[in-house]
C-alpha cells in the first residue's frame, strides 16, 4: 500500500511541477520569471 502512496505522491508531485512549468513557452522563460521572482523578493527585503 506504501509503494502506491509513494506512486501517486511522486505523480502529484510531477504534476504540480509540469503546471508551474506550462506558463513559461521555453527554458528561457522559465529562467527570466525565476529572476523576476527574485527581484521581487530582494525587492520586499530592500535588496
């Protein structure tokens, strides 16, 4: 029953990484809102 929890885990988990990766149409994109995130944060922390 554990290796099924783990399968489906692991699918989710997949999942949400593939999600978060659909908005950005190339590695190159997915590089430039990493950066904008990091400014953003530096941003609230006066960096």
């Amino acid at each position: 029953m554990k290796t099924r929890q783990r399968r489906t885990g692991a699918w989710f988990a997949l999942g949400l990484v593939l999600l978060a990766v659909s908005g950005c149409a190339t590695v190159e994109g997915i590089g430039y809102d990493i950066s904008a995130g990091a400014r953003t944060v530096g941003g609230w922390f006066g960096g």
